[in-house]
C-alpha cells in the first residue's frame, strides 16, 4: 500500500484513508482526486475533521500545491467539515 503523509497532522499513513487534493499539470485547476485519475501536483490530508481544520489553518495545502488559489477546494473541505 502506498504510504503518504498527511497535510495537517504530519503522521504518514496509508493513502486509501486520506482525502487526496490534486492541482491538474494542464489546467492548474485543483479538484479532490478521490481516484487518482487527474495527473498532477498532489497533497493528501486525513479524512479527520482535526486534520482538515489544521491543514486550512497553517496554510500547509497553498505550499504543497504551490498555488494561491485555494478558495474553491478550501469551501469543498469545509463542507465535509460540516457534513
């Protein structure tokens, strides 16, 4: 199983129970990549409510996809937040 480590609480885990966060080589549009099928800058955080809030906090995903414009996947985490 493929191991990664996780945006907010730093642990490495297996990357099946982690919600994976993909920024598309072509386009540089970032989508949740539950399926691995979008090739791209990738970043995975826990599927924990903690995790995603400590993630957004520190700002970790804008540096793991070097990008600045979050605000669309950001509003997406904070409905499983909610949810």
């Amino acid at each position: 199983m493929k191991q990664r480590k996780c945006q907010g609480c730093k642990q490495t885990k297996d990357a099946d129970l982690m919600h994976k966060i993909t920024r598309e080589h072509k386009s540089g549009k970032i989508f949740l990549n539950p399926d691995s099928k979008i090739l791209g800058r990738s970043a995975y955080v826990c599927k924990n409510k903690d995790c995603i809030k400590t993630m957004l906090k520190k700002k970790a995903l804008k540096n793991a996809l070097k990008s600045s414009e979050l605000s669309e996947i950001e509003q997406e985490l904070l409905k499983i937040i909610e949810s």
